[in-house]
C-alpha cells in the first residue's frame, strides 16, 4: 500500500501574524528574482542617467568661471546641453524597462496566487470570505507594481546618488556640507516616525477593500434573495461602511505620505537658505569663489531627487509591505497536493472502468476543532455497481459521507475505503477522477451550455455529449436555446430553471463515466415527467457504476438496491424498503409521510 498523501502541503498561519522586516524582504525578493536582468538594466540605465546629473554642476562652475574670466562658453554648453539630453534619453528608457517589468512581477503574482487559491482545501474556504480572497488577488497584487522594482532600484540608486553628490559636496566645501547635513537630519528624523504608520493605514486600507468585496459578493450571489427580500438599502448601507472604512484608512496613509514628502521639501528650503547665508558670507571672506557657492547650490537642489527617491522607496515599502503580509496570508492558507493531468473515461477513451466499492469503518468527524461532532462511528458497506440510497432527517450526516469520499475533509477517526483502500492512501487526483458528484445546489458556472456539460470530462465526443443529452432530457432545451450546445446560460445558470441546471449538473456527471456515482438530492427540483427519466437514467447508470444517491423523495429511494437509514451521525439501518418499512420505525415513519428530509 503506498504512503498516504499529504493533503496540505503548508500550515495555514494566523492570518493577524504580522511578518518581520526580513520576512517581507525575503518576500519581496521572492517576487523580483524571477526579473533580476531586467530590473539590474533598469538600475543601470538609472545609475547613468544620476552621473549625467552629477556632471552638470561641475559644467556649470565651469561655465560660471570661464564668463568671469571672459573665456568662451560654447563647449561648455554643447557639453551641458549633451549631458542633459543624455542623462533624460538614458533615464527615460530605464523607467520603460523597470515598469514593464513591475507589469510583469504583477502578471506573475496574480498567476501563482490564483493557482493556489483554487487548490485551497475546502475547509479554508469555508472559513475566509471570498471577496477578501478575490481583492488579494486583484488590489493587493496591484500595490507589488511599485514597491517590486521602482521602489527597489530607486533605494539603490538613491542611496549611490546621494552618497555621490555628498561626495562632490564635500569637495567643493566642507563647511557647507555639514550645514546641509545638520538642517536635513534635523527635519528628517521625523520620517523614522511616519513610515509605519503609512504601512499600518494601508494595511487598513486594503483590509477594508477586502470587506467590500466580500460585501458585494454576498450581494451578487443572493441577488434575487436581496431584492425579494426589499434589502437593497442594507446591502448598500452595509458596502457604504466598508467603502468609508477604506476612505479613511486611505485618507490616514494619505496624510502621513504628505507629511513625508513636505520634510523633504522643507529640509532642502531650509538648507538653501542656510547654505545661502553662511555661503555668501564665505564668498565675501574669500574661503570659496563665487562659482563653487553656485556649483554648491546646484548639488543642493540636485539632493532633492536622491533623498526623494530613498522617502519615496521607503514609502513604498510600507504600502508593499501591507500587501505582501496580506498575499503571505493567503500563500499560508492549506493547500492540497499538486494536481495530476488523469484520462477521463469516456467513449473511445480505454476500456470501461470497473464499479468502485465504497466502505466507512467506524468513521467519526467533525468539520474543525472544537466542533461537535457529525459522524459517530459510521460504518456501512456498498459493493461495486448498483444504486444506494442514504435518507434520514435533516442534519443526520448524510452530505458529509459524500464529503469525506470526495477528500474534501478528513475523517476524525475510523476509515473510509474505496475499492478497498483508504481514501488517504489515493492520490487526490486518481481519486476524484474515478467520483462523479452532483452537488445539492447543481451548480452551473457562467459560460456556455456546451462548457458547462465539457467542465469535468473535457475531452468528450460530440456523440457522448448527444448521448447523455438524450439520457437527461436535455434535448429540448438544446434545441430553444439560441445558440443551441454554444448558447450563454448566464452568471450561475440563472437563464436556466432549477430543475434544467440539475439536469445540466447531472449530465454533466454522466459524461464524466466515473466509477463512483455521487448524487445529493439530484432531483428535487424536477417535475414528475423529468424525474421519471431521470430516475431511468440513474437506473441505466447503476448497471455500470456505483451510484450513491442521498434522497427524500420516496420514488427514487425504492428504486435502490440497498438503503442506509442514519440518524443523528450514525447508521441506524441498512436493507431493502421493504426490510426497512418493516423493522424501523423512523424509516417507516418517512416512508409514509413521503417525505425524507434534505441533509445539510
């Protein structure tokens, strides 16, 4: 028997964990290595176009010196004018090159992120909103566009700009120096204060754009439930609290991102007038020539840009970093195991697959720690092919068996056996491949007709498709369709009636010729006419698969070949409805009101 399967291949972590600085560095790199070359050129490209920009000051007390002197200027400016148009070309391309890089750190952000999402175990879904899910994958990737790469390459090349032209500065007069340096380290220092508060509000921020999403999820997917119920003014007062919430968080990164860039400004003013007054008054004692207080000045307002580009790089990397916590966050959550590509079964696809037999050994579960539990020691066994039907009151467990068949969850105890082998034993992918399932609500996806009956057999014939089209009694229906099979069935089939997109979700199923048959009160949206066919279809399917079906209709359960009775987590009988009616009370309690309730 091979090693069982490890259904999670992380620990989800608390999504509240903020990560360390080193973390989110890792984090960020993780996101750039893929792009090195690219973002190394764009560096470049910025480094060259720096020394182009530290050149001109030097041209400039050139120029300065040589009209005192009454020397001619007209090299000097050709090489000012050069260095100028050089150092913007040069810049100008580095900036094209690092954004279609930063584009191409988001493109591949998104990508990855919405692979992991979809391989979530089921558990984690039903535990996160989806809207907030949804929001990480399109707003909080957005925010990587800058802190990836602009960001990244301004701290660079800022910090070597900065270091160059205080270099320069230093040549030129020491003393002016240290006066620049006093004023900006002075009025910079508050900058240590804002910049996590600018992470904190956007984490906020992004947080509350998650909370709209969801919002408007819950919305969308109950929107005839919110107009039927006169709640359209809830659902908007409630995304409008969201969308102040945001707002504010917002309006809170805004102010400390302002407060930011007015100390540079203010730092460099400061300095200007500082260097300005003790400048002249060294002019005026001979220590510095006129052309070196204006070379001086030019390094001075040069200074703006490095020192700008490190606030704005630090800036960025607490925006960046709120999104690469909440990307983290999501990266956590449990994930099942890669899946496999698996043959699907079908007409002129190999050799028809055996009927699986299924088997629960006492098998208890509970859906998360400190949950009651569902199942208490269920055990049953179901031989391969034919038709078994699950009944029971509300509640009883009878959805979860399916769960647990599929692996959506694990078992808390005991084991659950499909031809035999433990489901933990199966890889996941081989394991699904060989189930069919039809879930209580038959789910039809947005698309067409055709993808939807295509979405778990994709590599059907037309002649299998017109097969069980047929087999359902989904003919007609093809043929009112506009479009026929290519015809658009809307968001969640809701150009479809109930008991089409269960006919849709059950021939769905049926193409897929799985070996294992899983039918959640596959028919109780159908009239009586569609669900005779039905019940014929199923019983036709019986012949070559297993078909477990859980139902509460009493014409469907004595077609069955063997009937599970469970009640309150636990199999209360098993047999025939004639064996049953007979010697259980409460199954015959159910048979005669004919009415079997719907799991949950």
């Amino acid at each position: 028997m091979p090693a069982a399967t490890p259904l999670a291949d992380t620990a989800a972590a608390p999504p509240t964990a903020k990560p360390s600085a080193r973390q989110t560095w890792r984090a960020l790199y993780a996101h750039v290595r893929p792009h090195r070359p690219a973002v190394a050129f764009g560096a470049l490209c910025a480094l060259i176009g720096a020394a182009t920009g530290l050149a001109q000051p030097l041209a400039a007390k050139e120029l300065v010196d040589r009209l005192a002197n009454d020397g001619s200027v007209a090299g000097v400016l050709l090489v000012l004018t050069a260095l100028v148009v050089l150092g913007t070309a040069i810049d100008a391309f580095g900036q094209y090159v690092l954004e279609r890089t930063a584009e191409s750190v988001v493109r591949a952000a998104r990508r990855s992120l919405v692979v992991r999402l979809l391989r979530l175990r089921v558990p984690e879904i039903e535990r996160t909103q989806p809207g907030d899910l949804m929001s990480r994958v399109t707003s909080d990737t957005t925010l990587l566009h800058q802190v990836t790469t602009r960001s990244v390459v301004a701290a660079m090349t800022g910090g070597l700009t900065l270091l160059a032209t205080v270099a320069m500065m230093a040549l030129m007069d020491p003393v002016l120096l240290g006066v620049t340096l006093g004023v900006i380290v002075l009025i910079g220092s508050s900058l240590t204060l804002v910049m996590p508060r600018i992470s904190r509000a956007t984490k906020q921020a992004q947080e509350a754009v998650g909370a709209i999403s969801t919002v408007l999820e819950r919305a969308f997917g109950a929107f005839r439930t919110v107009k039927a119920s006169g709640a359209e003014r809830r659902e908007a007062a409630s995304v409008e609290a969201a969308v102040d919430d945001a707002w504010r968080h917002g309006v809170r990164s805004a102010k400390w991102q302002s407060l930011a860039w007015s100390s540079i400004g203010l730092s460099v003013q400061v300095s200007f007038l500082a260097v300005l007054g003790v400048g002249g008054a060294r002019v005026a004692s001979g220590a510095i020539s006129v052309s070196t207080l204006v070379a001086f000045l030019l390094y001075l307002f040069y200074l703006i840009d490095p020192i700008s580009q490190l606030v704005e790089a630090a800036s960025q990397y607490q925006v960046g970093s709120a999104a690469i916590a909440r990307i983290g966050e999501a990266e956590r959550l449990e994930v099942e195991p890669e899946p496999m590509p698996v043959p699907v079964p079908g007409p002129g696809n190999g050799p028809k697959a055996s009927p699986a037999s299924v088997a629960f050994e006492n098998v208890t579960f509970r859906y998360r720690e400190g949950l009651p539990l569902v199942h208490h020691g269920v055990s049953f066994a179901v031989p391969g092919g034919g038709m078994t039907a699950f009944v029971g009151p509300s509640g009883a467990g009878k959805t979860t068996v399916f769960g647990l068949l599929e692996r959506f969850y694990d078992a808390t105890g005991g084991r659950v056996l499909v031809d035999g082998r433990d489901v933990r034993d199966w890889p996941l992918h081989e394991l699904r491949a060989a189930i069919g399932y039809v879930e209580q609500d038959a789910p039809v996806l947005a698309g067409t007709l055709r993808e939807n009956l295509l979405f778990a057999a994709p590599g059907a014939t037309d002649d299998a498709i017109r097969e069980v089209l047929v087999r359902t009694r989904l003919t007609a229906l093809v043929e009112r369709l506009p479009e026929g099979l290519d015809s658009i069935v809307g968001h969640r089939g809701n150009t479809l009636s109930g008991g089409e997109r269960q006919r849709v979700a059950i021939a769905r199923a049926l193409l897929r010729r799985p070996r294992l048959l899983l039918l959640d009160e596959a028919t109780s949206q159908l009239d009586a006419v569609n669900e005779l066919a039905l019940r014929d279809a199923v019983s036709e399917a019986a012949r070559e698969t297993t078909v477990l079906v859980v139902a509460h209709r009493l014409s469907t359960v004595t077609l069955a070949d063997r009937i599970v009775v469970m009640d309150a987590g636990r199999v209360r009988a098993v047999g025939t409805h004639a064996e049953l009616v007979a010697r259980d009370a409460l199954y015959a309690e159910l048979a005669a009101t004919q009415l079997l309730a719907s799991s949950t």
